[in-house]
C-alpha cells in the first residue's frame, strides 16, 4: 500500500463499536465510537462541543489540539498542522539536535495529520469532548516513517501481505498517589503518599478504598471504547492493574493510549496523581505492560499459532523464535528509557534473562492459554512503553524468525532468575542502543531512518542523564570524596 494512499481518510467500515447518535443523546447508550454523521448531530445538538484532535509522539503521549465542534466538521476532520519538531523531542520537550528530519537547519516546519476517523469516539470524563486520532504526514500527503503509528502500520501491512493479523493486549500496571500533580512536583516527587500502604495484590479490601477512582477509571473506558476486563491491587503499596480486552493490534494500541491519557486526566478530576514510570522507587515493585500476541489468518477466525488440533504450529516457534533472537537488539523499543532498565532486577516479577517457559513468571517470554487462545506474553516491556513501538519491534522479530525459521530451543525450567547460561536483557539504556544501532535485522525491518531516528533519541537520553548531579551521588560523596 503506497503511503500516500494509506493516509487517506478512514472511516469505519462495517460499523462495529459505533452507536445511534440518537441514543447518545438521549442518554441510552455512550459506549463505544461514532461516525462522523453522529458527531455531527452531536454537535448540532450541542451534546459535543469539543473535539481533541491528537498523535501519539515518540514517548507514547497525545500530542494535539482541542478545536470546536463546528470547527472540526468544517476543517479538522479533513486534516491539521503542527510544527514537525513535535517528533523530534525529548520528554521535556526540549527541541533535541542532531536528528535528520527535524531540526534548527531545517527550520522547523510544519507537518500535516490526517484524522483516522475510525478512532473517533465521546471522551465521557471530559463534559462535551470527543476525541480522535491521526497519522502524520508530509505535505505530499506521505505518512512519516518515523511516526510510531505508521511504524507499527508498515510491520501490520507486512503481516497483510501473508495473509495475517496480529491481535495484542496490553497489561498496564500504575501506583496511585493521594497527592495531586501539582503537591508532587512542588515535593519535588520526595515522600509522596501512595494511596495504599501494603503490598496488596488481589487483595480486595485495600483496593476499595480507592473504588471511587478505579470504578470511574473502568467505567470512562468501557464508554470510551476502550474495553476493560478487570482492575485488580498489585504488588505494592498503592499499585493498581487494569486489564484491557483484546484487540487487532493497531486498534489496541490506540487503545493503549487514549487509556494511559484518561487514567491520568480521571485521577487529576479526583485530586490524585498517577505514575507509569517502571521503577519509581528503589525498594517498591516496577510497574509493568506486559503485552500479549498471536497471529490470526486474515479472516481474524482462525489462528495461526495452532492447528485444527489445538498443536502448536511451526509459524508458532519460529515467531517466538524472532523474539527471543533479536530481544536484546530491539529492547529500546520496549524499555526506551534510563529508569526502564531499573525495573530489570530477580526476584522482583520483571524478567532478568530472555528466555521462554510455559506459565512461568519467571521468563522473559511466557507461553499462556491453550488452543486458539495460545498466545505470547512478553514480560520485557515497562507502564512507560510506547505500544505502537513495542508492537512493531515484537511482529518485525517475529517474522524475522518466521522467514529463517529459527527454533526457540527447549523449554526453559525453573528460576530464569538463576540461570547464568542464557542472555540477560541489555543493563541500561546505553547498551541497548548501540544494540539497536548494529542490529542489522531491525535495520531491514524498519528501515535506516526509523531506527537511527529512535537510536539517537536514545542517545540523547543517556548524555542528558550524565550531567545529572544525583541525590545519591550527594549522599556518597559530598562529605567523603
């Protein structure tokens, strides 16, 4: 599919997830997506008078504007600006030097995104918003390579073009905080006061306290359009799991994003705060996403991971395989940042080592379900992942494995985190850039551009780190060195 015609304008196609306009305004229904017609009447109605125009940039966040109604169905809709260096930041928004498409010598130009009117739904925690993602794009109307949606839609199309699709689930784990946004950085995020005080993982009492909260979070999304299974108390104090349903993978990464959003803006209305960093304090539980994957033939009814049998197919040892081969060089894709690799520690549920083991949380890579629900879970990715990313990096290795039918070995038995005898994940964010850098079968996977551009924000990333003078680094040295 040639770039300029994927950036064309979406709308549904067989109208799955949408509802009548009619019983949005009534008050019947809210759940799920609208079309662009039912917007419309919203408007008219004056149900809906804001509408969140929005990308996701390289750290994973929705990046946009917030137009009228009116505005939209009028302009919008169609496509909108924003300066180019938006994909070209670091996570202060510091316009970073040294990158190919975007910089001061270039002068900073505009690019243009293309609404995908397929992700156009009501936001029912914001009064009178909807909200509705985009692809970036170039004047001529081609998507841009290093855009993370349009990565992730280029590993998809490679998938398309064997007859497949992928369908992915993201389990994000996050700590609440009694304290707002605002009292945690003007504590300079020192002492802050996680809503619960014990580790409470399935625990159901502890976890009450904070329904109010969990149950507005389940319900927004359930509204939204983004589906979810359960919530449930994690491993440490104040640490919450809310699992989304499954989806085909560019929806559920869009999912992933408008859920990271909402969790954030839900928990500011109530005067709390939420973290997704991966290790957010040294002697408490890292927060996870672990994400699932199996590969479906193009009708999404039958899987490829097994047969008529229920047997694992050949397709399914190579593409975990893929994984296993290349997960030191793509790791940047699934822990892109310094605090990532702090989560990597035994003992601690985070994976130490790549390797693979059926229903063992000790693996990097976990074999679960059975039958047609066979799928496979990696353990590697931290809450402060970009899934649209991490998806891609896990479907190109996968069919890297799949086209040099590589075998993933045996089982692994028993505590990964003992075993001295397999590769360990890359130790910091360092290391696994120059992996990424030399990996020559990412390279052919996603292209040169893609992955110099993501190399050098990693790169980037470390040299900020370096200048830090850290509290630890007070604590040691100021009165003894």
């Amino acid at each position: 599919m040639g770039a300029a015609r994927a950036c064309r304008l979406f709308t549904p196609g067989d109208g799955a997830g949408t509802m009548s306009a009619r019983d949005i305004i009534s008050g019947k229904s809210m759940r799920g997506k609208m079309t662009l017609e039912e917007l419309e009447e919203l408007v008219g109605a004056g149900e809906i008078d804001t509408v969140v125009a929005a990308f996701t940039d390289m750290q994973g966040r929705l990046i946009g504007k917030r137009v009228t109604g009116r505005y939209f169905l009028d302009r919008v809709h169609r496509e909108w600006h924003a300066c180019n260096y938006l994909l070209a930041l670091d996570m202060d928004m510091e316009p970073v030097p040294g990158f190919k498409v975007a910089s001061w010598e270039r002068g900073y130009g505009d690019f243009t995104i293309r609404p995908d009117l397929s992700t156009l739904r009501r936001l029912p925690w914001l009064p009178g918003t909807a909200l509705v993602l985009g692809d970036v794009c170039d004047e001529e109307g081609n998507e841009l390579a290093h855009s993370p949606r349009t990565i992730l839609k280029r590993q998809l199309a490679r998938l398309r073009e064997r007859g497949m699709l992928a369908k992915m689930a993201s389990e994000l784990e996050f700590y609440v905080f009694d304290d707002d946004y605002r009292t945690c950085r003007d504590k300079e995020y020192r002492n802050l006061r996680t809503a619960g005080w014990y580790i409470e993982d399935y625990h159901v009492f502890e976890t009450t306290k904070r329904e109010s909260l969990m149950r507005a979070i389940r319900n927004g999304m359930d509204n939204a359009g983004v589906p979810v299974e359960f919530s449930k108390g994690e491993w440490g104090p104040g640490q919450e799991e809310l699992n989304l349903v499954y989806a085909e993978a560019l929806e559920m990464a869009d999912r992933h994003v408008i859920y990271k959003n909402g969790v954030k803006e839900i928990a500011h209305q109530q005067g709390k705060a939420i973290t997704f960093m991966a290790k957010w304090r040294k002697d408490l539980a890292g927060s996870s996403c672990h994400i699932h994957t199996s590969l479906w033939y193009a009708d999404g009814d039958k899987p490829a991971f097994t047969d008529e049998h229920g047997h694992e197919t050949d397709l399914f040892r190579w593409f975990l395989g893929g994984n296993l081969a290349l997960a030191r060089e793509y790791c940047v894709f699934l822990a892109p940042y310094i605090n990532s690799y702090k989560r990597f520690q035994a003992g601690s549920f985070a994976p130490t080592h790549i390797v693979w083991s059926r229903d063992n949380r000790t693996a990097g890579f976990r074999i679960v379900g059975h039958g047609p629900s066979t799928r496979i879970e990696c353990r590697m990715p931290g809450a402060d992942v970009n899934p649209y990313l991490a998806y891609a990096a896990l479907i190109a290795s996968g069919l890297y494995g799949v086209d040099h039918r590589l075998d993933p070995g045996p089982e692994f038995r028993g505590d990964a985190y003992r075993s001295g005898e397999v590769p360990s994940l890359p130790h910091t964010l360092r290391e696994a850039a120059e992996l990424l850098d030399r990996s020559q079968a990412m390279r052919e996977a996603l292209g040169d551009l893609v992955v110099d551009h993501y190399v050098h924000a990693a790169r980037w990333e470390v040299s900020v780190f370096d200048q830090v003078v850290t509290d630890w680094e007070l604590v040691r040295y100021f009165e003894r060195a």
